[in-house]
C-alpha cells in the first residue's frame, strides 16, 4: 500500500484534533510539521519523530512532503493553500476553507493549474452517522426529504481563544467556525441548491465581541428545508440530548458544568490554549462524533443520527441502524484525501463543495446585518 507522506501546516488546536488520525491510520505517514512556536515544533518532533519548520514556506519546500494539511488560523487559510498547491503539494483545508469567496476561486484555481486534490474538511459532514443517513436517504425507503432540523448549545464562545478568533473581520466567531459544520451536514443531506438565507445573529457579550449564536432557515430548490440554531455562550449544553456523549464521540461529565467560564477567570487565556493540545496522546473514542440534535424529515420517516448510529421514526416502528465505534477517529476525512490524492477519485468535500458552504455562511452574516432575506445566485450547489 503506498502511504501519503504529510506535513501538517499549523500545530494547534485544529491539528490536535485531528493528530490521531493522522498517526493511527497506515494510509498516512505525518512526515513534517511547521509552527512558528518553538514549544510546538518541539511536542511535535518529540511526538512523531518528524521535522518541524518554523515556517509553512519551508515545509513546502520540503521534497519529502506530498500533501499538506493548512490548519493555521483561518485569515492565512487561502494563502497557504495556494503556497502548498503551487509546490505541487495535494491540500487539506480546514474549515472555513476561506474567508471570501474570491480566495476560494483563488485556491481552486491553483489547485487545477498544479493538478493536486483540494480538499475542505474536517467537518461534521464527515462523520460515519450523518454519511449513513445519508444513504437511507438516497435509498428511497422512506420518501422524500422535506425538513431538517438542526440544533447545537455548546461552551464554544468560552473555549480559550487567540484574539482574531474573537474578531469576525478575521474569521472569528461561531458563523465562521460553527455554521461551517451545520451548513456542511444539511447540504449534504438535502442534496439540493441552496437558494435563500435569512438568519439572525446573537453578539451578546462585549468581553467577546464576535458572533456567539446565531438561527438561520435555509431554502432549497428541491423543496426542502433546514432550521439552524447554535448558541456557544455555555449555558444549556445540548449534549444532554446526546447521552451526554461529546462532540468528539467522548464522554462527558455534566458534573462540570460551567468549566469553560470558570477556568478563565485570570488566566493566561493564549497559553491555556495551547495547554490544551496534546499532539494526538488520546484514547481512540467510543462514539461517533456529532454536533448536536440533528432530525431529518422524510415523507415516511423522521432520521436522527446518533454517536451510536442512525435512529429511524418511521410510520408503525422505531428501530436504531447501529454502527460500529469508530476504528480511527476521522477516519472518513482520510479516506477522502488519500482516494483523491493516491488514486484521483474526485473528492466530494473539494474546493466547488468548500466554496458553496462559505458562500452560505457569508449570507448568514449579510442576511443578519440587513435584516432581510438574502437570495443566492447562481445557487449554491450540494452534492
């Protein structure tokens, strides 16, 4: 089996995230890493055993490096992904793949001129139980789809942050990083054009001025529809609708409620960030990850995807589709990028798939300043 020599561009919490992944899975070798912290270069090389740049320029550079993995705040997002690709290098984007759509026309054309894969994930669209009701879907069994319903409460706002993760202007807030999720999940389940947005925004604490809850209703040209609500100011915590099964597939301790707040009183908020990383030293999950109450309407049957599977409401039964736990966390985000830069599969998550969230995103943001109903045109596309 050929394996996918990567270098990971940004070690922070992005990277932490999805570092175990990356070490567990034989497809992948983690072969180079760049971060201008000292202290990050070092855990990494301590970790993996592999050079670390202070530098994505030189990660770049580097000939052992296949493909690259752009997980550095969201503002440098378009230009290192255009840096990687023009050194012939396959790209793995976070979300949001950019900050305005025309860095996204710039990335994807620098992918194409180069002839490597583009990629934009991780996000929730990845995960094992939302791609299995998407085939229920896809099946016909239960009629077409209608509505989709789609709730998160989190302490997303209180998570220690850097400062342009609390300035909208530089990617900041829950649109940026949260609708980026939700948006993701409801296209691909819809799997029709987004043609209009109205959406309200919450900016509700002048300590952390930035968008920290937000509701938006989403129009499709095949009929359907989806409701989007996510508040990050850490009070009701929706996992309690989950189990109390976390985002990442883990087990939560509801005992601790109020953590997030109270673990900032007169800290260090930029090194407690970093404290947090732990360069992939994580137990593999039981669960499957998720991102909050999810109900997909079908003329037959309400779906809801589960940390442990897909929970079918039909007419005359309830039954749960289990699936196994998770092998390697992530594992589907691999999938994609290995079949799209090993064996040229088209990817479904590229920069086209990218480009469309953002613009959904960007129309929240607009739909919400003018008050009004924002259309979309050409629409936006799904899969």
């Amino acid at each position: 089996m050929r394996k996918l020599k990567l270098g990971a561009a940004g070690l922070g919490r992005a990277f932490d995230l999805m570092a175990p992944a990356l070490a567990a899975d034989p497809r992948v070798a983690l072969v180079a890493g760049a971060d201008p912290r000292p202290q990050a270069r070092a855990g990494f090389e301590s970790r993996f055993g592999a050079k670390a740049y202070p530098s994505v320029e030189a990660l770049c550079a580097d000939p052992a490096v296949q493909a690259v993995y752009v997980a550095t705040p969201h503002e440098h997002h378009a230009a290192h992904a255009c840096l990687a690709a023009s050194s012939k290098k396959h790209v793995l984007v976070e979300k949001p793949m950019a900050l305005a759509l025309e860095e996204c026309r710039t990335m994807i054309d620098a992918a194409r001129r180069a002839g490597v894969a583009l990629v934009v994930g991780p996000s929730h669209s990845f995960d094992a139980p939302v791609l299995h009701a998407r085939k229920l879907i896809a099946s016909g069994a239960f009629g077409a789809l209608r509505m989709i319903a789609s709730l998160n409460f989190t302490d997303f706002l209180y998570r220690p942050r850097r400062l342009e993760e609390l300035d909208t202007a530089r990617g900041g807030g829950a649109v940026f990083n949260q609708a980026a999720h939700q948006v993701d999940v409801v296209r691909l389940l819809a799997q029709g054009n987004v043609r209009s947005v109205r959406a309200a925004t919450g900016n509700w604490d002048p300590a952390r001025a930035t968008e920290g809850a937000y509701s938006c209703l989403l129009d499709f040209d095949n009929g359907a529809f989806a409701s989007l609500t996510y508040s990050g100011y850490a009070h009701f915590d929706s996992d309690e609708l989950m189990g109390w099964v976390g985002e990442m597939g883990r087990r939560k301790d509801p005992s601790r409620y109020g953590a997030a707040r109270k673990a900032l009183k007169g800290a260090d908020e930029r090194q407690l960030k970093y404290s947090r990383n732990e360069n992939g030293r994580r137990e593999p999950p039981a669960h499957h990850p998720h991102f909050g109450l999810l109900v997909v309407s079908c003329e037959r049957a309400d779906l809801r995807p589960l940390p442990e599977g897909v929970m079918i409401y039909a007419d005359e039964e309830k039954r749960l589709e289990a699936l196994a736990p998770p092998r390697i966390p992530r594992v589907e985000v691999i999938d994609e990028l290995y079949d799209a830069a090993v064996s040229g599969k088209p990817a479904l998550h590229d920069g086209a798939w990218g480009m469309a969230t953002l613009e959904v995103c960007l129309a929240i943001l607009e739909s919400a300043r003018a008050g009004k109903e924002i259309s979309l045109s050409p629409p936006v596309k799904s899969a």
